[in-house]
C-alpha cells in the first residue's frame, strides 16, 4: 500500500471512530479523536515536506553534475559558438540552482518555523 492509501486509510478509521463517538453522545472521546486527526495532518504535512526538501537536494546533486560536465567540455573545446552555447547552458543551470537553494531555504525555514510552533 502506498503512502497515500495508508493515510487516506488512517483518515477514514479515525473519521469511523469519530463517527462512532459522535452517535453515542461521548464528547471527551470525540474530542480526543479530533485531536488525533489533528496531529495526523501535522505529521503528514511534515513527512511532504521532508519528501520536498529530498526531492530539491536530489535535484541540485544532478545540477552540479551537469554544471561538472559542462566544464569539462569547456575546457576542451575550441569552436566559439559551441563554447558559448556551454556558456549559456551553465548560466542557465546556475540560475535553476539558485532557484533551487532558495526553495530549499524556504522549506527549511517553514519547517524549522512548525517545529518551534508544535514542539
């Protein structure tokens, strides 16, 4: 099963629950069982985040391993127009990493932020 199944899953079993202790009239079940599903969407927010910061750090690893790639074609090439196309291929993989590091930065702020606010 995968994530989203388990936590569509977990949602409906806890929403069964809260369901079950509505129609019986017991309140301090139902209210803990509203918190459960409230902690339940922190944890999952954090997890997507978590999956974010991973996705964008994979995606700067392959960046720089372009960025090496194209640096030693420059330096072995001699034609101007194809080292300028290099150039430009370079610039523009610089300016997508910094794209990169500034979301990074602001997931890791963001995250840093829950964690002083819910801990």
């Amino acid at each position: 099963m995968d994530r989203i199944s388990r936590q569509a899953r977990w949602t409906n079993d806890w929403l069964d629950l809260l369901n079950y202790a509505s129609s019986i009239g017991d309140e301090a079940w139902r209210q803990s069982i509203m918190h459960e599903l409230r902690q339940g969407d922190a944890l999952r927010e954090l997890e997507e985040q978590e999956e974010r910061r991973l996705q964008l750090q994979l995606d700067l690893e392959e960046i720089s391993r372009q960025m090496e790639g194209i640096y030693l074609q420059l330096r072995e090439e001699e034609s101007g127009s194809i080292r300028s196309s290099l150039w430009n291929a370079a610039w523009q993989l610089k300016k997508e990493r910094a794209r990169l590091v500034s979301l990074l930065r602001g997931d890791s702020a963001s995250r840093h932020r829950g964690q002083r606010l819910g801990g």
